[in-house]
C-alpha cells in the first residue's frame, strides 16, 4: 500500500532513537556478560550475580529496554516497511538465519577451535554444535518474520495475531527443561521454540513472540494516526500508571520484580506472564518518554547519528558481537584477566559501540561499492 493511504508514514524519528538506545543498551550489557558475569563462556563459574548500583544499571537497561524493545521495534518495521509482502518476508527470514549462523560462526565457534589448538583444553570444543546452533536474536528473528508469513499468507485478523503469542506463552509453561527428552535434536527444537533448556537458548519463540506481536499491533495505531502527540501521550500515561501499580503490587505481593532482567543463571530468558506484562508497560512508557524528549530535535548530530545506528542496526549487532568475541578469546582468556573492573566495562563497552558503527559502515559502503561494479 503506497504512503499516502496512512496518515503517518515514513522515518519516525522517536522509532530511530528507541533503536539507537537498544543497540547501546544490548552492546553493554553483552560486555558485561562476557567480561563480567562470564556464566557460560569459561569453565570457570562464579556463585551468585554481582551486586551494586552499577551492576543494577547493567542488569536492567540491558533488559527490558534492550532485546524487548528491539523485538518490538521489529514488529513496528514490519508495518512501516515497503517490503513487507509474504514473499519479502521469507526471503528476509532466510537471509537472517544465515546471517545468525555467520555470526555464531565467527564470534564464537572459529576463536574456540582456535583457543583449542593454542591450549589443547578440550573444554573449548565439547559443545561447538551448539555454540554454532544457539539460539540467539537473529535466530528468534527469522522464527518472527516466518510467523509473520503466515499471518500474511492467512489474512489473520488482529485479535487472532495477539491471541496466538499469548496461547504459546502459557504452552510454553507445560515445556519445561525436565520433561524435554535426552535427544538432542528434540531437546534444540524445544528450545528454540518453547524454553531455555540449555546454555545456548536464548530467546525461545513461544516465550518472546509476544513483543514483536505487541510492536506490529502498536505499528498499525502509529501509521495510521492523525495526531501522533496525542496517540503518544496516551501510552505514556496508560503504561507508565500501569507500570507504576504493577510494579507496587508486585513488591507487595513478594513476586521477585529484579529476576525478570537478571541475565544470571538465565532467569531473564525464561519469560512468563508477570514478566512480560512488567516488560510491556515499561516498553510502553520508554516509548513515550522518548517520544517527548526527542520530538522537538529536527536536526543535528544526535538526530543523524540515531537515524544512522537504526539503519544499520543489524550490522552494528553483528559487528559488536563479532568484536566482543574476539576480544574476549583471543585476549581476556589469554591473558587471564577475567572479570575485568565495572570501570574498564564501561571503557570497552564505549569503545566497542564506536568500533561496531564504524565497522558496520565500512561494511555497507564496500558492499555498496561491490554491487556498483557488478552493475556495470
């Protein structure tokens, strides 16, 4: 459908600022994963989550406000973009999985084999297969846009998309790691699908659907709006005295609020309906926020360096990773100064986000370039 049959269409700068924070927020708090908490990534293991206001920080704006919001931003491109069709929506599916086992490849896979010849520790190749079959973002990502095949291909009505997510979330209760069987084979498709069952499922399709459903539902309102301050002022309010009340109601009621953002052990991988609809209000209210604090910029360089992280938001997420990699195997290991401070994080975190962005341009405008030539 062209742009002149909605009411809002095209670049939506507080869309490109919601992505921008994401990024930052996700590029953070896998350093801190890795140089930190290092749960799963050595066969040295620590014993409970690190404490404090920094690791706080670490924690929650590396969750809700970083891999939920991304999903939801997901959802709200699938409305806004001009390839949306059935058919661009499976090419799309398949270039992504691709992509996912790409990166799997060189952020983990090659530097353990690597590391395995460099220390002969078998430790580092025991589970290649599944380092190499982990389902990460970008995996959970082509399960979405597959989804989102049918719903094209079906004509499905909204209530039917919303209802869908919400079925597979409580499916995904009666799916637990004890009654998935010893294959492995079964045992990865249950994880990807179902629930965190092992070290490598990460964001299991059953339990995360619901935020890039909730991001193409909201994607409809906002294209077709009139009076987007209007639109966004209603959120805010809604979700944000939603999210106030939720979360009041939860401390009274003992239910363990900072376990739905905690990375350790995985708890934050496992969603569940108070999680979620915790993590829905505040997506809700962070988008409003930033709706209000962003809308008067028109130009400059914070508008043009949001605009450009959210275009090439999938190349700065692999380049970070690819980076996060191959400093952490190929020096922190090495040179055995694991955890590193909450301080040099922050540095690295800084620097990493800078290096992805330049990576990730050097990398389009190559490919830019490479395409030209072959066109002529």
């Amino acid at each position: 459908m062209p742009d002149t049959a909605y009411k809002n269409p095209g670049r939506q700068t507080e869309i490109d600022f919601i992505k921008f924070f994401a990024i930052i927020a996700m590029i953070f708090v896998h350093v801190y994963e890795r140089f930190i908490l290092q749960e799963i990534y050595t066969v040295q293991t620590i014993t409970a989550a690190p404490d404090g206001i920094i690791s706080f920080f670490f924690e929650f704006f590396g969750g809700p406000a970083a891999a939920p919001v991304f999903m939801f931003c997901l959802g709200i491109g699938i409305i806004y973009s001009k390839r949306s069709t059935a058919k661009h929506l499976f090419s799309r599916a398949w270039i992504i999985l691709g992509i996912a086992f790409l990166l799997s490849l060189f952020s983990d896979v090659i530097p353990r084999i690597v590391l395995y010849f460099a220390t002969g520790d078998m430790s580092y190749i025991t589970l290649l297969l599944d380092w190499f079959l982990k389902c990460d973002i970008l995996n959970f990502a082509f399960l979405v846009f597959l989804f989102f095949v049918l719903v094209k291909i079906f004509k499905l009505n909204n209530i039917i998309v919303f209802i869908i997510p919400v079925i597979l979330l409580l499916v995904s209760y009666f799916v637990s790691p004890s009654i998935c069987p010893e294959n492995p084979i079964v045992n990865l498709f249950a994880g990807w699908m179902f629930w965190q069952n092992n070290d490598f499922s990460f964001f299991p399709f059953a339990q995360w659907l619901i935020y890039p459903v909730m991001g193409y539902l909201f994607g409809q309102l906002l294209i077709n709006t009139g009076n987007k301050g209007s639109l966004y002022k209603k959120v805010t309010l809604i979700c944000g005295a939603g999210f106030v009340f939720l979360t009041f109601v939860y401390l009274i009621l003992g239910v363990d609020i900072i376990s739905f953002f905690t990375t350790f052990n995985g708890i934050y991988y496992n969603q569940n309906c108070l999680s979620v609809l915790w993590t829905l209000l505040f997506i809700g209210l962070w988008t409003g926020v930033i709706y209000f604090a962003v809308r008067k910029i028109k130009t400059g360089f914070l508008l043009n360096i949001s605009g450009q992280f959210s275009k090439k938001i999938t190349n700065v997420y692999c380049a970070q990773w690819v980076i996060i990699g191959s400093l952490y195997y190929y020096a922190a290991i090495p040179l055995g100064v694991l955890p590193v401070s909450y301080t040099a994080a922050v540095i690295l975190a800084v620097c990493i986000i800078i290096a992805s962005y330049i990576c990730a341009s050097v990398y389009l405008k190559a490919k830019k370039n490479i395409f030209k030539r072959g066109a002529v």
